[in-house]
C-alpha cells in the first residue's frame, strides 16, 4: 500500500491478523493510500522521516482552507476565509 500524506485508510494489527480501515470514502478504482509516518506528527518531521527510511520526498499540499499551526492541522469554516 502506498504513502500518502493525506491518507484514505490506516493499518492496524489485531492479534495474528492485519486490517485495514478507512478514514474517508474511497471511490471505486480509487487508490487505497495509507501514512508511513503518525499523521499527528509535523509534516516536516514526517518528510525528513520519508526521505531518510523510504528515500522519497512527499511533496503533499494541505488544502486553501486549512492552516498549519504547530502540530495543529485546523479547518476554516466558509466564513473565515
């Protein structure tokens, strides 16, 4: 499965078994995607983590309607855009 910044599923073990869940709706053809890295972590800390395990730079872009801030990732409404 590949990485993606803004995954569509995350893996979890559950006893001798691995599952895989969705965290949005996945389209059908769509890629199934999922985080190398804690999507909690910073980005920036997640890229270097990226280049330095798996060799690749993630280039992901946030939507417009939302702001870094920290370790926050905090949406806009409508209004305060």
């Amino acid at each position: 499965m590949n990485h993606c910044c803004d995954p569509s599923a995350f893996v979890f073990h559950e006893g001798k078994e691995i599952r895989v869940r969705s965290l949005k709706l996945i389209r059908a053809g769509e890629e199934i995607t999922q985080s190398y890295f804690d999507v909690d972590v910073d980005v920036l800390v997640r890229q270097k983590g990226l280049q330095e395990k798996y060799f690749f730079f993630c280039e992901f872009r946030y939507p417009l309607n939302r702001i870094i801030i920290g370790l926050l990732l905090i949406p806009l409404s409508r209004q305060q855009m």
